[in-house]
C-alpha cells in the first residue's frame, strides 16, 4: 500500500481490476477525493484518480482541497477535528455522485467531502473505497 499511495507503484491496482469494473454508478459521476497542491507536488499523481480511472464512468475533478498537513500522518483525534479542506469547483446541482479514494480511516475525509457537495446541492452521494484502515 505504501508503494502504491507514496511511489505511484500502480501496479497493486491490477489486483483489483475485476472488482472495480464492477462497480455500479447508475448515471452518477466518479469524484475523485482530490489532493492538495502540496500533495500532488510531493507524490506527483492522485491515488483515487487512479482507482477512478480503472472504474467505468465519467470523473469529473469538481472538488478541490486547500493545503494542509498530511491526513497519513494525523491519528484519529487530529482527523476527527480537523477543520473542513474541501471546496466545490465545479456544478454539481442535482447530480448524483461517487467519491472514490484509496483508504477508509475515521471517515472524515468522505464526510467533509460529502457535506461540501451537499451544500452545493448534489442529489446522491455514495463512496468506493480500495481499503479499511483497522
């Protein structure tokens, strides 16, 4: 998991091709959970575009996430009462959407995402995710 979320080895996504293919959207739109400038600058790719990219549907990047410390090194009290990173970049009103990202720790991240995209008036919102931090 290391390899793939800090190297961009995108090689472990092959083990989980059959599995996201089938993943359902029903006329929803994949919303990647986007990375800060920061991030992206440090890793030099987002791991949820790559897991979007190898579901079928359409991604719109209407997301986009402010600056801040690394949710990978924060423990749970520090995810649960950080403040809200996201903002809606793009129309969303009335669409029915899919977030994807790589890990589910405390939730927070699909929660503060889901919340935005709310406000700016989506319909749905559901979320896939590759794996379950215990």
């Amino acid at each position: 998991m290391h390899r793939f979320k800090f190297l961009g080895d995108t090689v472990l996504l092959e083990m989980f091709m059959d599995e996201l293919k089938k993943v359902k959207i029903k006329q929803a739109v994949l919303v990647p959970i986007p990375l800060s400038a920061e991030r992206i600058a440090e890793r030099r790719f987002n791991q949820a575009d790559e897991i979007a990219r190898r579901i079928r549907g359409k991604i719109v990047p209407c997301l986009s996430r402010i600056d801040g410390p690394a949710q990978s090194k924060a423990g749970r009290q520090a995810r649960l009462t950080r403040r809200n990173p996201y903002h809606v970049s793009g129309d969303v009103k009335g669409r029915k959407i899919v977030l994807v990202d790589d890990v589910y720790t405390t939730g927070v991240t699909l929660r503060q995402a889901m919340f935005r995209l709310k406000q700016a008036g989506a319909d749905e919102i559901s979320a896939v995710t590759l794996f379950r931090s215990v």
